[in-house]
C-alpha cells in the first residue's frame, strides 16, 4: 500500500531560515524572481507583452507583475505542492530562459509572514482566482472578488508580528534596489524606478575616458574605494561579463576579498568567493553570468569544472592586463607594483608571462642597490642570493668587496622566482651564497703569519668545541668587520640533526645517527677572523693565553648577533663567559697585555 509524505510546513519555513537561507532579506530577491520568470514565460508566446514589476509598500506589501499568471489548475499544481516548478521543459531540466530552478521561492515569504495570497490570472485565459497560503500548512483556493483586467500575478503579504520593520518600505526599497537593481524588466517601489536597462559596463559612452571615469565611479558606489584601474571581463562559455576594479592600497593577501555577482542580472551575492584565482586578492569584481550554477540558498556559486574554467580565464585576462601595462604605461605599472606586487610575484612563480613582467619590473634588494633581476643578470650572471634578510645584512657590504653580487632572498616569493629566472635567461645559474664562495676569494695568512697564528687558532678551537665551529684566519674588506660566522646548508643540517639526537631517547638516537651519518670538517660552521681588523690583530698577538682566549669568545658572539643567528644555550654561556671575563680583566690594574 503506497502513502505520502506528510510535510510539516513550519518546520519546513524553519529548516529554509535557519539553514537554507542567510536571513528574511531574501524573500524579496524571490518575488522578484518570481515576476520576472513569469515575465519571461509569458514573452516567450507573446513577444510584444507588457514587461513590468511594481512593488508596493505600505500596511501589506504587493508585489503586481504583467507576467503570464496560473489558471486554478496549475495553481493546485505548482503553488501547493513542494518542490514542483514550472520553470522545466519537457524533460524535467531547468530552463535556461529562467532564474528560479528550484520551486520554494515562495516559501520564502513564509520568513516574514504567516499567510501568503497570490491572486492570479493566466495569459492562456480563464478566470482570476485567489491561492492563499497558511504557515500552518494549508491553502484555499477561490474565485477572485473582482477580475484582473491583465494577465499577471499579485503577490500579498502582511506581516507577521515583530517582522514588520522587514516589510516597511524603506527596507523594501534598499532590498529591491540590492536584488533588482540590474534587472531587464522595469522595477518600482511605491511608484520610483529602481532598476536600470543596462549594464553599467555595456553602456555606449561617448569616449574611453568618458567610460572609464563612469566605470570608475561605478566602483566607488559599490566597494566604497576609486579603483586604481577598471579592467574589463569577458568569458563567453559562462555568459560573463563585468568589470575587475583594482584596489588603490594594499591588503592582506590571506583575506581573500568577495565579489558582486548577479545571474541573469539578478544580484546572487555581494560577497561571492572562489571567483577569481588565490592570487588576484587585489581586484574587487563585479559580474553578471547566465551559464554558471547557484548553490540551493542562490546565494554564492557552485564549485563545478565551469566555475573552474571561468576562474582561470579571469585569471588570464587579469594577467593580460599586467603584461599590457608594462609594455604600454611602465611608469603605472611601478605604481601598480608598489601597492600590489605580492599578488603578481604569486602568479610569476607559476606563470611565464608574469616572470618576465617582474624579470624586467620588480626591484629586488641587493647589494648594488635596488634592482631588477635583468639589471642584476647584466653584471652578475650567476644570481647569488641569501635565504634571509638577516643573512642579507650580515653578508651584502662583505660579498660586495669581493666583487659577488647578491641579491635578499628574504622576501616572499622571491627565491622561487628567482629560481625560475633559467626560464627567460638558460645562460643564468641561481644558487644560494655558500660560505664557501666568500672564503675562497678571502686573502689567507702568508707562510710565516700561518705559523704564528698556529697556536693561536689551536686555541680559538678548543675554546669553541662545543660550538663545532672552524677558525679561519682572513684578510678581506671591509676591514670594519671583525668576524663572519658562516653556516653551510650541510651545516645547518647538520646542526638539526644532532640537535634531534640530543633530545631524542635512546632508540631514537640510535634511528637519527644512521640517518644523519658522518659528515665532513668542511660543513662544520666557520668563524672567519678579518686580520684586516686592528681589534683580530691585536687579540691574535695577545701574549696571555686567558686574554686571547675571552677576545676569541667575545668575537663569536659578536658574530653571532650581528649576523642575527639563533643563539643556544652554549653559545649564551661563551658570550657571558667572555663579557665577564673581559669586564674582570678591566678592573684588575697591572694585569694584560
């Protein structure tokens, strides 16, 4: 034996509030659908018939529209029955004439009021009946008292207790202006226009400054800033169009900002994600589409291979606009730059045309200045570069007086593309400043000064045992530096792993040993003392061992923190250790050197 389901319509309204729908405001959007639909399907057998939806607000609020109505029929059909639409061809698929595909608009209204008339008369003939709506669940259908001289549908709501301010007619007016404010089909409430025949970006204007300027201050209307730029969208296999308008300041590339999206020119949502790539946060947009899909509640876009593809033109065409900006207005692009440049550096790591427009465009910190990589490559075809801005400062004034370029690697995105700089350029090499290419173009100590020094750096290697750190004695410019300390990529690994070990069981231990294996002197850290310093020579010519032992000390640390190096337990105890050493040695008269 078959039953039916028995729907509770309360709990239907209350499952449509609380987890369909973001709030009340959008019952208007549905009635407005609603008309429009009906507008639609009524053109579509009468090309020449009236088009208009008028609202009006006063004790009750009326929604009137020249649509094509319901005969008594359709309206036990459609109107009472959960989940039935007209708006499907023959095959039971959405039509694509219409904005509604989901028939529960109409429930909507359920939101604000506990009964809902639709009073109604259909363009293929019949009489004007009268379907009324209970929130309860049931519904009456009756002849109308009086005849609609016109085809078309009124909708009537009053108010349900403490929703009045919902229904009043300043917040009808704003609602119908959100929604409706771009719709085809005239729009009034209480008598005043609030919709407008065209798109603003597909309005003839009489030059392209006239335009841009109108454009311009379209933006300013609808994001509350006057746009840097306003770049033009097109992606024909979604039906868009509509306008990027580019922030004048930046902002926070992990808030990825919301876009004002309509379909078939009814507003979908004013702050519509995942329209636009991770890496164009610096475009506010606003679009009208016919082929992509809503989500249930229509109010932000469904993630399908479309949406996908429409991404990644926008993408393209917000690409297009940076690579014809360098190319034609190079001073504006510099402004762009300044204001945008982790975005573009974002997409340079995966796109080549955008490489080339940094390549030539972005000016990164070296140490000959602010420049460009392709102003760097002219001079230093090897592109050497430190991981961090720290590294950057301990190293750039020294790498320079050896005659190495280098560029801070320090900054987002940078090191990728620099990386990726073989791309424009194969004679190019990219690596990571090596300790290794400073040393060798150092100076070492003659024959006679390496045997001095011999006992000396016994000493200094002993004192940093612990700190497994080499001593090389130097000479390099800038004389003002007094030591480097210097840590390979090995050496760093290195120095983790036996970190690991230390604080890792037995077990453990025995795990990390095997696969941290043995490596090299060579990767140990270096401490490099400058003999060009005045300060290095007279520590090295100390005759009292303790004394030069502390100056070797207090040179570590100093190196240390110069270079902005981590500081471990055993190296805050050297750097004590030689502080109070050397204050001891101050205040004790007759003793020294």
């Amino acid at each position: 034996m078959e039953h039916t389901f028995q729907v509770d319509l309360r709990g239907v309204v209350d499952l449509l509030s609380r987890h369909l729908y973001t709030g009340p405001r959008v019952y208007v959007r549905e009635l407005l659908q609603n008309a429009v639909d009906a507008i639609a399907a009524r053109r579509l057998v009468d090309p020449d018939a009236p088009a208009a939806v008028a609202v009006v607000a006063g004790e009750v609020l009326e929604v009137h529209d020249s649509g094509i109505g319901l005969t008594e029929d359709e309206v036990h059909e459609l109107l009472a029955t959960i989940g039935r639409s007209s708006k499907r061809d023959d095959f039971g698929f959405a039509r694509h004439e219409f904005l509604g595909q989901f028939g529960i608009g109409l429930l909507s209204c359920f939101l604000v009021a506990d009964q809902v008339r639709v009073t109604t008369r259909s363009a293929k003939g019949g009489p004007t009946v009268v379907w009324t709506g209970f929130a309860d669940g049931h519904y009456t259908v009756t002849p109308a008292d009086n005849e609609r001289p016109q085809p078309g549908t009124t909708v009537t709501l009053a108010p349900r207790r403490g929703m009045e301010y919902w229904l009043g007619a300043p917040v009808v007016t704003e609602l119908a202006t959100a929604f409706g404010g771009l719709l085809p089909v005239p729009v009034t409430v209480n008598g005043q226009v609030v919709s407008e025949d065209e798109l603003p970006w597909q309005r003839p204007y009489g030059t392209p400054h006239d335009r841009t300027a109108a454009l311009r201050a379209y933006g300013e209307s609808l994001f509350g800033f006057t746009p840097f730029d306003a770049i033009d969208l097109r992606v024909p296999q979604a039906g868009l169009s509509g306008v990027a308008f580019v922030l004048p300041v930046a902002v926070n590339p992990t808030e990825r900002g919301g876009h004002r999206v309509y379909l078939r020119r009814m507003l979908l949502g004013q702050n519509v994600q995942d329209l636009l790539p991770e890496w164009a946060f610096f475009v506010r947009c606003v679009v009208d589409t016919s082929e992509l899909r809503p989500t249930a509640s229509r109010e932000s876009l469904y993630d399908d291979d479309l949406l996908a593809d429409t991404r990644d033109a926008i993408g393209a065409q917000l690409r297009d606009w940076l690579v014809a900006l360098s190319a034609t207005q190079p001073q504006r692009l510099q402004q762009f730059l300044q204001v945008h440049h982790l975005g573009v550096k974002a997409l340079a790591v995966h796109d080549d045309a955008m490489l080339g427009v940094v390549d030539r465009w972005w000016h990164m910190e070296t140490n000959l200045g602010p420049r460009t990589l392709a102003e760097f490559r002219r001079t230093n075809p090897t592109i050497r570069y430190t991981v961090t801005a720290a590294e950057f400062r301990e190293l750039a004034a020294v790498a320079a007086a050896q005659g190495i370029g280098l560029v801070n690697g320090g900054y987002t995105y940078d090191i990728e593309i620099m990386k990726r700089v073989p791309r424009l350029d194969p004679a190019v090499r990219v690596q990571h400043l090596e300790p290794a290419d400073l040393t060798t173009s150092f100076a070492p100590p003659d024959p006679v000064t390496a045997q001095r020094l011999r006992p000396f750096v016994a000493l200094a290697e002993n004192l940093l045992g612990r700190q497994r750190c080499a001593v090389l004695p130097r000479t390099f410019d800038p004389p003002g530096v007094p030591a480097l300390y210097l840590v390979s990529r090995a050496a760093v690994h290195a120095g983790e792993m036996s970190a690991a070990r230390e604080s890792a069981g037995d077990l453990w231990s025995g795990v990390l040993a095997n696969v941290d294996g043995p490596h090299p002197a060579d990767d140990r850290p270096q401490l490099v003392l400058n003999l060009a310093n005045p300060v290095v020579r007279r520590i090295t010519e100390l005759p009292d061992a303790n004394l030069a032992g502390l100056g070797v000390q207090a040179l570590y640390g100093q190196a240390l923190l110069q270079g902005q190096h981590p500081l471990h337990a055993e190296d805050s105890a050297v750097l004590n250790q030689a502080l109070l050493g050397l204050l001891d040695w101050t205040i004790r008269p007759g003793e020294g050197a």
